[in-house]
C-alpha cells in the first residue's frame, strides 16, 4: 500500500481485490462509446487505467491501448487478468504530473471519474499540460466527471462476498467542503471470514469538482478545445458526463 502523510494508504490489496469484484470490466454500452472515438490504427492510451477496467474490453475489440497507472498493485492486477486473456499491452507505472511515455497517441482516456482524485488544482492543469504533449495533432481525450450529490447518506456499508464465508467489508465516511469543492471518503477494508475480521486496511480518497466554465478554461489552458459535453448512464451510482476536447 502506497502511504501518505496521514497515515491513511491508497489502493491496497483488499482495495484491490474489492475493485476487481464490483468493477470488474466496463459494461459493454461504456465500451462502446469510448470505442466510437478511436481510429483504425490510432494508438490509444488509457491514463489511470487501474487494473484493466476499460482497457482490457478495447484490446479485445483489437484496438492498440497502452495503460498509465501510479498504483503498482492495480497494474499488478492488470497485468494477471491481460496474461490470462493472452493479451499483451504495454502498461506503464508512471505518476501524471511527471508523465513521460515513447508514444503519441491519437485517443487519450480517462474513465470514472478517476481525474477528479487529482485534488490540487494547479497540478490537474499540469496533467492536462503532460497528456497533450503526449497527443498526435488533433488527437481526442475524452474525461469522465461527474458533480457529488450533497443529498447522499454520508455514510455507507458495502460487502461482497470472496467465497464460502470469506467477505470484504467496506465501510465509507464522507466529509464534503462544497467551499473548497472537496470531498474526502476515508475508507476502511476488512477482510472477513468466518465471521471473524482477519485484515484492515484504511484508504482516505480525496475528490475534487469542476464547473464547466472551469473545464473549459483549463483545458484551454492546456492546449485543448472542448467539443461537446455528452450525458451517459454508464453507472448505477448516477449519471457520467463525458468531456471531448480535441488537441487545438
């Protein structure tokens, strides 16, 4: 698990394991939208691609998809489920702010919303600035964000069954600051079995949000133009709203 200054940890192997089991592969009308973007031999990279989610359903539909992730577990993972499959893409362990890859690509993803885990502001700008170094002449990124709903229950439970008594306990306490446009879930895993907690794991997931007016401004910023906002009910958990800016 990979540690920050609060002692909390992000993405270990129960977090892992969760994942794997509640968003195992992106469901097939998610696949296909991101599909539409991507060109008969354009190479396409998938930033913070965790453990294949989405980039494993395109490398099946034989679309060329390399992976960017900071978390070595989650690539780990990747790496099981793509050998598994007989796939073989080319997956790099590498941080956003300092993203630095041997490729250009034509399409550039970023899916769940999982941009908005970049809670600085300055450094969001930054990533932006990296991935569009990285992006052929018109290329296209596609970002999915969504707005946090201020209704929700601030706390929750969820669990998912491992096997035969064998179960991973989530337990999530939200803290919203709609001021500074911050939400913090601090996270706690338990491995369970026979009734019998054998395992923690703490993980505090801070997440940030943007008006479009900022998306627009930003991306600017960055070198994009932004096409179109598209509204998509990939998830049960709410409504997806997905950016397409294209290399200006």
């Amino acid at each position: 698990m990979s540690q920050t200054n609060n002692g909390y940890g992000s993405y270990g192997r129960l977090c892992s394991l969760f994942y794997d089991a509640t968003k195992q592969y992106a469901p097939t009308a998610e696949v296909d939208f991101y599909a539409k973007f991507m060109r008969p031999g354009g190479r396409v990279l998938e930033a913070m691609s965790g453990s294949g989610r989405l980039q494993i359903p395109l490398l099946q539909r034989g679309f060329v998809v390399d992976g960017v992730d900071n978390s070595e577990i989650m690539l780990e993972r990747c790496r099981q489920r793509c050998a598994q499959l007989g796939l073989q893409p080319k997956i790099y362990r590498q941080s956003l702010e300092d993203l630095k890859l041997p490729a250009l690509y034509q399409t550039v993803t970023i899916a769940v919303g999982s941009f908005q885990l970049i809670s600085n502001h300055q450094v969001a700008l930054k990533v932006l600035q990296n991935l569009r170094t990285q992006m052929v002449q018109g290329g296209d990124l596609l970002i999915d964000f969504f707005q946090p709903d201020f209704q929700a229950d601030l706390r929750s439970v969820r669990e998912i069954a491992l096997g035969a008594e064998k179960i991973i306990r989530l337990t999530t306490r939200y803290i919203i600051d709609q001021e500074q446009r911050l939400a913090d879930a601090y996270c706690l895993y338990e491995l369970i079995v026979n009734r019998v907690v054998q395992e923690q794991e703490e993980e505090l997931i801070q997440v940030t949000w943007y008006s479009e007016t900022e998306w627009q401004k930003m991306l600017c910023q960055a070198g994009f133009e932004v096409v179109k906002i598209y509204t998509e009910t990939f998830r049960a958990s709410g409504l997806s709203y997905i950016l397409h800016a294209k290399v200006a």
